[in-house]
C-alpha cells in the first residue's frame, strides 16, 4: 500500500501565527521543527496502519519547509517549486498510490476561529467554488486526488479545519485535532507529545481503514466543474482574467468552465498567481 502525505504548514501543532510559517520571520526555524514532528508523526502512522511505502510532498508555500535530514528516513520526500501538481506533487508517480493524508491542512478563507484561515493567498483569495460548493485548499486538493482515483484517509489541523473536512469528505475520515483556535491567530495547543499521538493514531486507523475497505470514498465533483473565485480586489481579478476561458462575473469574482479536477485545480493556480501579481 503506497500513501502520499501532502503537509501544509498553518494547521501544524503549535503553530498560530504567520510568523511561524514564512521564511523571512525569526520564527520561521521553530516553525519548520514542528512541522517535522507532526509530519513524522504521520508517516509513522502510516506504517502502523500498515502502508509499506509513504512519500511526503511538502505543500507549504514554496515546497521547502521540511528539513530532509530531520525526516523519518522511510519516507521519500518532494520538495521545492513550481510543481505540475502543487500541494499533491507526485501524485502521478508510478506505481500509484493507494491514498492520500493532510497533515497540518487549515480551514477555508473566511472561517470563524480557525487559525490562519485562508485558500491558497491570504492576501488575493476571499473564496472558491466548485459547483457552487464553497472549498478550501482542503476541497480543492481532495478534488485532484479523486481525478487520480484517490480517497484522502486521514487529515490533521485545527478544530475547524477537521470540522471543514469531515462535512466535506464524511464521517469516515480519520481526524487529529491538534489546536482549538478562539480566533485567527489565537489557539490552545495540545501538548506536543500528545498532539503526535493523535496525529500517529488518526493516520493509522484511516490507512487501516483502506485496506479493511472501509475508507472514505474519492471525493469526486460532477464535470464539467464550474469553479468560481472571488478575489479580495477588483484588480486582482482583472490581472487574473488573462488566464483564457474566464469570465468576470462581478468587480471581483470570476467563473471558469473546467472539464475535470486537474484542469480546475491549474486554472485556479493560475488566477491566483496573476491576480497576487
Ligand atoms: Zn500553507
């Protein structure tokens, strides 16, 4: 059983502030060792459960946030960017894989009390959809992984970011919950320790879950997919509205017709990176 843990880094224990997840901060280097820890946690999970085989992309910002040296040595790790399937690089290797894990993923833009809450650019991004679903990057990546076949089986992060998932993906998803946030940068942090167990046990029993046949079915969206994005400035969308094939449906929001997941997901990172500009 081969498993493709995507870690993010705004849903990692102990992490509550913007500080902590961009390069450029002073405590970006304490930030980067909690991501170890959760991320290590999981691909130890993911053994337990009974994976022989696990890959980790790192899916924060530009890609190069886990230290190698610090990394479970059983796990292969994708690292740096641009990548063709961002948060998900090497979706596509070969043989394939049997499932995806979120580690460290955050809610949606918008949420109430969940920590740095955003899709993709906290500054360009107010929302998505997908035929009128409104989702994160927890959505927009179950999404990709369903156009490769793939189930997501377990996911960590706050309170809200598990809530987010569990109502989108179902009941069966195995969750950690490592921080209840009280605001947008304000959390109670579990213990470390115990934070990891969590994290441990939640991938072992959704990857245990999949062998057993008992795992959350792809999160499939019906094509062609109508992707809307709302951006926080009419600017944005207008420099996002060179991407081909969009349409402005308002000072801020554009649609886009897309024939499957992939062609959603790249259309979208595309009037991102324009629109950020
Ligand atoms: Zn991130």
């Amino acid at each position: 059983m081969r498993i493709l843990i995507s870690a993010d880094m705004e849903g990692i224990s102990g992490i509550v502030d913007w500080g902590q997840v961009l390069s450029d901060k002073p405590d970006y280097a304490g930030g980067r060792q909690l991501m170890l820890g959760d991320v290590n946690a999981a691909i130890n999970g993911a053994f337990v459960g009974g994976a022989e085989d696990v890959t980790v992309a790192d899916a924060h910002n530009h890609g190069r946030n886990l230290l190698i040296e610090g990394l479970d040595s059983r796990a292969r790790l994708h690292s740096g960017s641009p990548s063709p399937h961002g948060m998900l690089s090497g979706i596509d290797d070969q043989p394939p894989y049997d499932a995806l894990v979120f580690v460290g993923y955050h809610a949606m833009a918008g949420a109430k009390k969940a920590i740095l809450c955003h899709t993709w650019s906290h500054v360009t991004v107010a929302g998505v959809w997908l035929n009128g679903q409104a989702v994160g990057e927890i959505g927009l990546n179950a999404a990709v992984g369903a156009y490769f076949g793939l189930p997501v089986v377990a996911l960590t992060g706050d309170r809200v970011a598990c809530l987010e998932a569990q109502s989108l993906l179902g009941p069966a998803l195995e969750v950690a919950v490592v921080k209840q946030a009280t605001g947008r940068y304000a959390a109670e942090c579990l213990p470390l320790g115990e934070s990891r167990e969590r994290i441990c046990s939640a991938v072992a029993r959704g990857v245990s879950k999949l062998k057993a046949g008992q795992a959350p079915a792809p999160w499939g969206v019906a094509t062609p997919i109508a992707l809307e994005v709302e951006f926080y400035y009419p600017e944005q969308a207008e420099r996002a509205f060179l991407v081909p094939g969009t349409e402005r449906r308002s000072g801020t929001r554009l649609a886009y017709s897309a024939p499957d997941a992939m062609v959603a997901y790249r259309a979208f990172r595309a009037m991102v990176g324009l629109g950020r500009g």
